[in-house]
C-alpha cells in the first residue's frame, strides 16, 4: 500500500464544482441508461431458456387479441360484402309516373346513407316474372301490368343496422312509396354479434395485457429477489431508487418488446394461414371479398406498446419490491 | 462533526440496542466504538448511514439532523459517507475496477474523471494492477482493501467502518488501520467499530466503549494504554 498523506490528500480533497455540471450529470445519467439497457439485455441473454419461456407466454397472450381482431376485421368484411347483394326495395304507389320515380331516384341517390339506387319499371318486373317458371300463362290473362315502379337502394357500405333502419323509416314515411321491403332482421344480427365481437376482443386485450403486467411483473420481482445482497450494496453506498430500479426496466422494456413483436409475428402467421381459405370464399362471392390484414401501423404499435406494459409490471414491482429493501 | 445526543435503540421485541448515548467526535478526529459482541457498536454505525433510524435522542452529522434526512436525502447523506464492512459487500459479478467506480457512477461523475479517481484508490490500498480481476479472485484481505477503495473514492468526509479488520491476520490489520490514520491525517473523521483491543491500543487514538448499549467510556488517544 504506497500511499503517502500528500496522494491521500490529493485524493480526498473537495470536488471541484465543475465536475457536477449539469452537462456532466446529463451525460453520466445517460450513460447509466446505455449501462442499464445493455446490462439487462445481457442478462436476459445469460438465461436464455428462462428469458424465451416469459418472451413466449407473453407473446401468445398478446397475439391472442391480434388474432381476434383480425377475425373480426374479417367477418365485418363478409357482412358488407353480403350486404351488397341485401338491396332495400322501394315498391311505389301503383299511379307513379316514370318521371315521379326517377325523381325520388334522384333524392335518394343524394342522401349521404345511400351508395346506388336502381331504377325498375313494371315492365321489367314483369318480364322478370315471365322468366319464372309457371307464371307465363297467368301474366299472358293480365290486360294490364299491375307491376308498380320499384326503386332498389342500396345503403352505404360499412353502415350499421341501426342508420339503414333510419334510412328505411325515411322512406316509408314518403307520400309516393306504397311499400318498403327491408330483410335487414340478418343485418341487425350480424351488427349485434360484431358489437359482442368487439367487446370480447377488448376485453380480451385488457385481460391479457394484464396477464402479460403480471408476467414480467413476477419475473422482475424474481430477478430483484435473486439480486438483493447487491441492490443491499448499491443503496449503502448512496444509491437512489431511480439508480436501483434502472436495469430492472429496461428488463421490462425488453421482455415487453420482445413478446410483442412475437406477438406481431404471430398474428402475421395467423393472417398467413387464413389467405388460403379466405381466397376460396372470395372465389364463391365473385372475388368481391378480400381479406383485411392487419394494418401496419398496429403491427408496429404492438411491440411499442408491450414495451410500455413491460415498463409498467417493472416499475409497479421493483417500486413496491425495493420499499422493502430500502 | 458527529453529535449522538441522549440516542436510544429499541427493536422490537424489547431488546435495547442503545441507551441515552451521547458523545461528539469532531471533524477530521479518529475513534474506535469498542465493546463485546451486542455492545451496540454495530447499531451505532447503522444509526450513522441512516440504515436503522434512532428510537430516542438526535443524531447529526456536519449539523444535519439525521432525524429529518428522509426520501432522496438518504442516498445524497450515504454519498458523503465511505462505509466499509467486516464481510466487505463487494459485487462478486463485476471487476475490482467495477465495484470501485459504484459510488462514482451513483454520483453521476464523468467517466474519464472516475477511470482516474478509482485507479488513483486503488494505487492506494495497493491494488491497481488487480483492476480487471473479479473480487473471488483475491484474498480475504485484498477485498477488504477493494472495500475500503470503494469506501474512499468518493472523497467521503466521514469514514466508518465496522469490524474492517475482523477476518484479517495481524499484520494486514495493522496495515489496514494504518491506512485509516492516513485519511484522518488529511480531515477525514474516521469512525471504527472493533473488538480487537490490541490493536486499537496499538491505534493510540480515541477510543468509546459500550456496555450493553451503554456509553462506559470514552477515553482520548494518550489515555488508552
């Protein structure tokens, strides 16, 4: 030990005030953080099999609502598809006009809820007819076409049951209608069970977010608990909390991050594997249905916002954890 | 200056660890606590880091009352205090260097300016060229010099160490408490809990005695014989 009191006092002499800068503070907290998010990463790495287990409950939790959405997404799809085909039949009063039809045509066709309205005169209703089979020989004893002139509307695609049931109380309610015939009773089911769709994916995410907070939760407070003779050592010699807790959030930003760009990957396979079957229902519907696929905006929010959720189970945990340290 | 004014220690369960203590060391003084296993000598250390808070009575050090020391100022207190223990509490995962650096990097201190402080402490206790060596690698007494590096690296203004020479051979002891009046001599206060009385006498400095967490007493350095 070559130590004389002259090093000893050069040593142990007052800091210099510049040596606490606010530059210098920023710098060396910033530091800590590359420490701290290198540290925990390396960690992690240090028990891969642990590391991959937590990564991998949590990724499935998260894909699971992924999964849903994209189910979803795609249900509500086939409905406005099949709705295309649901037109709303406007049946006049037997003494309209053409021109009388052709201008209600015209008013519906401006209404914002209305995508196309057809015009059908009695004529083509009958010739329709005439195609049926067994009615030729009836329509031929008819003197005159009792066919009014018939409007069929079809609603704006993506409006749901309660605005096309508005639409379809607005027309009854015109002079020159006689009759409206609406088969949206299937509409207002499929918009009935796409709300308890929502609702279930909601509260799916939510429950499993949670159960993914608890994950990393648990396993940051393992690691705290196999980690406390050292965090013992590091607030003996001064410290802070905020110091101490560093390494075991960026733990949390890691295994959320991780887990949700599994999840993402997940979701991205699931998506993957239905292609194939959705080609072949939109073969039976004229190739007018396409599969929704995940936008990408929710694919990069997902790992984002897991990483956020890690965070979250970090700080909840270590803060409560290391109050008992303390 | 550290002032213990009428201090008592309870913990539950009745035992009383301290009783009415009072005494005052003053800066850059050098004392030993001695006394027998459960004297208090470790309780009076803990009360002084803020790792155990006094039943009764006002403790302050540099005239702050450790009584109102709460929150973010425990950590800030601990900085300007060097502690080193008998089982050295080093970090067993990271280098020589490493566990030096700590109060350095708690502090906030620019890298450049702590690669030279925590080479300038261990040149000190005489370990540099171990730096990169994880502490299993030393012996018993090596890490307790590495402990008292990590204790005086950030130029603390008070130094207390509890039992620092109980695993060590008489000689290192000798030289470890040697290294201890050399940071008194440069207006460090220096605070020892020992039981080894040859060598406090040997110390020839200022020694408190407890009893049973009482103060019995306090002798100065030309009084210990």
């Amino acid at each position: 030990m070559n130590t004389t009191p002259e090093t000893v006092q050069r040593e142990t002499e007052p800091a210099p005030r510049s040596e606490h800068s606010r530059t210098r503070r920023v710098g060396s907290w910033r530091e800590h953080h590359g420490w701290s998010a290198a540290a925990s990463l390396s960690r992690l790495a240090a028990r891969p099999l642990g590391s991959l287990l937590t990564i991998a409950v949590m990724g499935l939790a998260l894909a699971l609502p992924l999964a849903f959405y994209l189910l979803l997404g795609n249900v509500q799809q086939l409905g406005q598809v099949l709705g295309r085909d649901q037109a709303v039949n406007v049946f006049l009063q037997a003494d309209q006009a053409e021109s009388q039809a052709r201008l209600l045509a015209k008013q519906l066709g401006d209404r914002s809820d209305v995508a196309t309205v057809t015009v059908k005169s009695p004529q083509q209703g009958l010739d329709e007819l005439a195609k049926l089979q067994g009615f030729s020989g009836a329509l031929d004893a008819l003197d005159q076409n009792p066919l009014p002139w018939v409007l069929m509307v079809q609603p704006r695609a993506g409006l749901d049951a309660p605005a096309v049931e508005r639409l379809v109380s607005d027309m009854r309610e015109m002079r020159s209608v006689a009759q409206v015939q609406d088969s949206g009773t299937w509409r207002q089911r499929l918009d009935a069970l796409l709300g308890v769709g929502d609702r279930v994916v909601a509260a799916l995410a939510l429950m499993l977010a949670l159960a993914a907070l608890l994950v990393v939760g648990n396993t940051v407070r393992v690691d705290i608990a196999s980690r406390s003779e050292e965090i013992g050592v590091l607030l003996l010699v001064g410290a802070s909390g905020a110091f101490v807790r560093r390494p075991y959030l960026y733990a949390g930003i890691w295994y959320g991050l991780f887990s949700g760009i599994l999840a993402a990957l997940l979701a991205l396979a699931i998506e993957f594997a239905l292609s194939g079957p959705v080609a072949r229902l939109s073969q039976a519907y004229d190739g007018k249905l396409h599969m929704g696929g995940l936008p990408v905006w929710l694919l990069l929010a997902v790992p984002l916002a897991a990483a956020a959720l890690g965070w979250l189970g970090a700080r909840l945990v270590s803060a409560w954890q290391l109050r008992k340290a303390v | 200056m550290i002032q213990f004014d009428q201090v008592s220690k309870h913990y539950e369960g009745g035992h009383e660890a301290l009783s009415q203590l009072s005494f005052t060391i003053d800066t850059g003084e050098m004392a030993f606590v001695t006394g027998h296993s459960g004297a208090g000598k470790s309780t009076l250390l803990k009360l002084l880091g803020v790792i155990e808070r006094p039943s009764h009575g006002l403790i302050t050090v540099d005239g702050q009352n450790l009584a109102k020391v709460r929150g973010r100022g425990i950590p800030k207190l601990r900085q300007r205090i060097g502690m080193v223990f008998q089982d050295h509490r080093l970090l067993m995962d990271r280098t020589v260097f490493a566990n030096v650096e700590l109060p350095l990097t708690i502090a906030g201190i620019a890298r450049q300016e702590r690669g030279r402080r925590v080479r300038a402490a261990l040149e000190k206790v005489g370990l540099l060229s171990y730096e990169r060596q994880l502490p299993a690698t030393l012996s018993t007494g090596e890490q307790q010099r590495v402990g008292i590096a990590r204790a005086i690296v950030g130029r603390p203004s008070l130094l207390i160490a509890d039992e620092p020479t109980g695993n060590l051979d008489p000689q290192l002891a000798v030289e470890i408490m040697g290294l201890f009046a050399e940071f008194q001599q440069v207006g460090t206060t220096v605070l020892i809990a020992s039981h080894d009385l040859p060598l406090i006498k040997r110390m020839r400095k200022r020694v408190v005695v407890l009893d049973h967490g009482r103060l019995v007493a306090d002798l100065a350095a030309e009084e210990v014989l």
